[in-house]
C-alpha cells in the first residue's frame, strides 16, 4: 500500500510539475507582445506595412517624384519668369497636391512601417508608431510640412521661395533608390539614375543662378549675360553644361560678379562633377567586371591553345564552351557567386534550386531530408558541348550524373551510331557507381551529349562524406543499388538476348542452296542439237512458241512440260533417273526435275 501510495505521490507531482511548466511557458508566450509573431485575421496587423513589399516601393515612388517637383519648381519659378498671374492657381494646386502627399505620408504610411527589433518584425501599430516618432525622420517631415505658404497672404503668391523647406524630405528620395536598388534586377541601372538625377539638379541650379545674375545685371547688356534670344531656361542650362564640364569657350566676365560665379561653377565642375563622373566609372566597372574577367580568362587560354599548336577544330571547341557558358550563367564559375553566404543560407538556396531535381533519382528515394540537404550542397554544374562523351562504356564510375537541361544519349557501337537511349531533363545516370556495389562500379555503355547539355555531377567522395554521418541511409542505399544492379543485369540480358535473335535474322548468313545439277548438260549432250526438245531446254519456251507459229503443218511437235523451283525459264521436276536412256546414272548430284518429252507424229 505504502509503495502504492508513494509511486501514486511521485507520479501526481510530476503531473502537476509538467503543468506548472506548461502553464509558465503559456504565461512567458502571452507575455510576448502581439509584434513577434503573426496577427490572426481581425487583428491590427491589417494596417501593418512592410517595407520590402512593392506596395511600399510604389509608395515611395510617388513621394519621390512630389520632392523632386520641389528640388526643381522652386529655384525655377523663383528666377525664371514662369509664373504669371494667368497661371497662379495651376501652380498652387500643383503645390497644395504634393504637400498632400507630404501630409498622407508623414501621418499615415511611416507610423505604420514594421521594423525589426532583435531579430522579428514588430507588427503592433503602436510600437510602429512609436518608433517613427523617435526617428529623426520624423522631425524632418515635420519641418519639410512648415506653413510657410501662410506668408502668401501677406507678401502675395509670388514668392515660391517660401516652399524651400519641402526640400528636407530628402530622406525619402534617399530612401527610394535604396529599395529599388535591392529590387531592381539590374541595380547598376538605377545607381547610374541616382547619379545621373544629382548632375542634372546641381546644372539645373547652376542655370537658375545664372538666370538670376543676367536678370540682376540686365538681360543683353553685354557679352556675358543672356542676351535674351530663344527659350531662356535652355539657353542657361546650355551655359551651365559647357561651364561645369569645361567644354567649348564661354564669353570672358566683365565685373566681379561674373567673375565670381565663374569661378564658383568650374570649381563645382572640377571637384563634384569628377566626383559623380567617377561614380558612374565606378558603377560601370563594376556591372562589367565579371565580363572583363571572362574577357581575360577567355583570351589568356585560347593564347596557351595556340603556342600549344593544337587543331583549329579543338580551339573552335573551346571558344563555342566559353561563348555558351557565358550567355547561359554570365559567369564561370556559379559555385563561387554564393561563397560569401552563410552556410545555413547556401544550403536554404540550394535546397529551392536542387531539391526537386534530388527528388527524382530512384536511388535517393524515401532517404532522409538531413542527408539530402548535404547532397545539394555537393552537387557541381557541368557544361557539354554538342558531340561530348560524359563517360565511356567500361570505365570506373566516380560521378553521377543529373540532366538539368539539354538531352544525352546512350549510345553503343564503335561509332556510336546505334542510340539506345535518350535522357531529358530530370533524368539521372551513373547513381550505381557512387556505392561501392559489386558489378555496379564500371561504366556498361557510353553517353553523349546531344546539343548542349547542362548537368549536375555528385562525386563519390562527397556522398561518401555525408553518408558517414548517416549510417542508417548507407545501408539503405547500399540495398537500393543492389537491386537497380539486379535490375541492369536482367535488363542488359534481355536486351542482349533480343539482339542476337535480331541479328541472326536480319543480318545472318544465308544458308547455302544446292550446287548446280549435273544431269542438264548431260542430257543435253544425249539429246541431237537439232531436236525440239533440244532446242527448247536450250532457248526455253520462246522458242516453241515462235516454232508454233512459223509452222503450223509441222509433222512434229513437242509440247514440253517443264517444273523448276529456282527462277528458271524452264519448269522442272522430277527428272526419272533411266540409265538405259541417259546413260550413265549420278546419283550424287541429280538434279530433281521432271521432264516430259510427248512426240505426236502426224502422218
């Protein structure tokens, strides 16, 4: 009773231990805020927005292009005469439609930005808001949106100047090229475009001023200014180009002014503007360095191929691999790209490019999920020209072979004309000689790529490597091989057996027929050559026939009945064998005929 009591004591305290654990770890979860995982439906996370979606970098775009109205319209209408009474009200609704957008982004889209904290992503509204509010971005949004435009009541709408605090958004222009270059697929494009947008703004102002100099000084008043001629904002613009690259010679300054602002415009040309051409070389020579390196590598071995006096025919090979490989990869060597990647990371990539592919090898069917995690990362790509032998028949297999694209061809024969086989994409071959079988480690026929033919090799070594650390998988492959090698065998018999009744029937040597009988000379020379009879074994039947007709009142005919068996003119049979007519009797090399002489003679 006592050992009852107690096993019952020891087993409810465990009991209500397991509770109490449980019911902590519930109470630590609910102590979690809601931002740490995924809100159910119904929930705030409805108002939640991320910022790596498209529907954040479309948002963006639009903000981008409100500030950039800004960064131009302001210096442009304060200096150039482009805004007149008649066009006031389009100019201040353009302006009352970007500060709405400044105002619908500063009060609604940032508060509701997600943003990481230890790694997860906070979804709860009042964090996220929270969290804006404690950015300096905030205080420039804020000071971007100052009424300044309020001053138009006193000093009248003529003053666009009063709107230069709407260029402090600038966090946001910033902002949007930093997505778009992660989104982009050509992120070298739009880091030319944001170099390319801050040329065009630093000219744009350097036009502006000198607009405003030639107006301050007198619009044609000498050779320096505007002389007033043509489109005034393409003039300027036009005089800032050549002063800030230094291109083409530009009338002299004739007072201090003038020399000032020249002096400030080649300084800018000199320092910011080689600075941002050399951001563009820099950009330039990095999108086109892994083809400068293909380039090199390319022409460095085609010049050892030639000093080596190879055929022209093994260097067309070499150069038709590099110029394929490079259109289909943009690069040599496509394990390299992902070095610099995590190991955790290489194998996730891996695993979404591979797996599918994996999973269609019958040797690796049903393993485990943890060794076929290790096998992706061991698979290498390989590229075969049209032609190219992937492994000969009888050699030691060390490789498997995964067809990614392309077609191969299992081929037999000494010129490989006869195709037994064609593998496609998905398929797989030599996944027997990866496991140290008996009978399966040699190659049994050869394959060859037709076309271009991208593959996936696994090495021996490397599957030996992973299987160590799963010796429960070994086993099991080892079984596998054991019967595809069973199954190859029965195979390889069946077919060999279907090709030696195939051959002994379409390409056998054809038994020899019978000599050529002795006995028809024979009887020829016993018959008179003047005979009928002679006369029609020797011509055959034309010649009775045209007997018949020439002479109709013969006294003599003699219809001949003739049966041979060997595409003769004359039909033989059995030829009796008489030796008190044809005399002496060859019972060797009878020829079995029949010949039946009727004479009729006709008195």
């Amino acid at each position: 009773m006592s050992i009852l009591t107690s096993a019952t004591v020891s087993f409810l305290t465990e009991e209500v231990n397991t509770r109490v654990s449980a019911e902590e770890e519930r109470q630590l979860m609910a102590s979690m805020s809601k931002e740490w995982t995924p809100e159910p439906e119904g929930g705030n996370s409805k108002a939640i927005v991320e910022p790596q979606s498209c529907l954040y970098v479309t948002w963006l775009s639009v903000v981008t292009l409100s500030y950039l109205y800004n960064c131009f319209v302001i210096p442009l209408r304060t200096t150039f005469p482009y805004q007149s009474t008649e066009n006031t009200p389009t100019w201040l609704a353009l302006d009352l439609s970007m500060d709405f957008i400044y105002l619908l982004d500063m009060a609604v889209v940032k508060p509701r930005v997600m943003f990481l904290e230890g790694g997860f992503w906070v979804r709860d509204t009042k964090l996220t808001r929270g969290n804006y509010l404690g950015k300096s971005e905030f205080i420039a949004d804020v000071l971007s949106l100052t009424p300044l435009d309020l001053l138009y009541f006193y000093f009248g709408p003529n003053y666009p100047l009063l709107r230069v605090p709407r260029l402090l958004k600038i966090h946001s222009f910033w902002e949007f090229f930093n997505h778009f270059d992660k989104f982009s697929p050509s992120p070298y494009i739009v880091r030319i475009a944001r170099t390319l947008t801050y040329m065009l703004y630093l000219v744009h102002i350097n036009a502006c001023a000198y607009y405003w100099v030639s107006e301050n000084e007198g619009i044609a008043t000498n050779h320096w200014v505007f002389n007033g001629v043509g489109n005034a904002y393409i003039r300027c613009f036009y005089f800032a180009v050549k002063t800030a690259t230094s291109i083409g010679k530009n009338p002299r300054p004739e007072n201090e002014a003038e020399y000032i602002f020249m002096t400030v415009s080649w300084l800018m040309g000199v320092f910011v503007f080689a600075i941002l051409i050399g951001q563009i070389r820099d950009i330039i020579a990095t999108a086109t360095r892994s083809q400068t390196e293909y380039r090199k590598l390319m022409d460095e071995t085609l010049h050892h191929l030639r000093k080596l006096n190879l055929p022209q025919k093994q260097i067309e090979r070499v150069k038709t691999w590099f110029s394929y490989t490079w259109e289909q990869q943009h690069t040599l060597d496509e394990s390299r790209v992902l070095d610099n990647l995590p190991h955790k990371m290489k194998t996730d990539v891996a695993i979404n490019v591979h797996i599918s592919t994996l999973n269609k090898v019958q040797l690796f069917k049903d393993c485990d999920e943890a060794l076929l995690r290790e096998l992706v990362l061991k698979l290498r790509p390989v590229l075969y020209l049209p032609g190219d032998y992937i492994c000969r028949k009888g050699e030691v297999g060390r490789e498997m072979y995964i067809v990614k694209s392309g077609q191969v061809q299992v081929v037999t024969g000494t010129d490989g004309i006869e195709v037994l086989a064609t593998l496609t994409e998905g398929s797989v071959f030599g996944e027997i000689s990866l496991l140290q079988v008996s009978g399966g480690n040699r190659r049994t026929a050869d394959v060859r790529s037709n076309g271009f033919s991208n593959l996936f090799v696994l090495n021996k070594d490397d599957l030996n490597g992973a299987l160590k650390f799963h010796p429960n998988a070994q086993e099991i492959l080892r079984k596998k091989a054991r019967q595809l090698v069973k199954q190859n065998a029965a195979r390889e018999q069946m077919t060999k057996a279907k090709a030696e009744v195939a051959a002994e029937v379409l390409i056998g040597n054809p038994e020899p027929g019978p000599k050529q009988p002795r006995l028809l000379p024979i009887v020829m020379k016993v018959l008179p050559p003047e005979s009928g009879s002679a006369r029609l074994l020797k011509y055959g039947s034309r010649w009775g026939r045209k007997r018949r007709l020439n002479t109709t009142n013969s006294a003599e005919s003699a219809p001949i009945c003739l049966k041979q068996k060997r595409c003769s003119s004359i039909d033989l049979g059995y030829l009796g064998r008489s030796s008190n007519q044809l005399g002496k009797q060859n019972t060797e090399n009878t020829f079995q005929c029949s010949v039946t002489v009727h004479r009729e003679m006709s008195k």
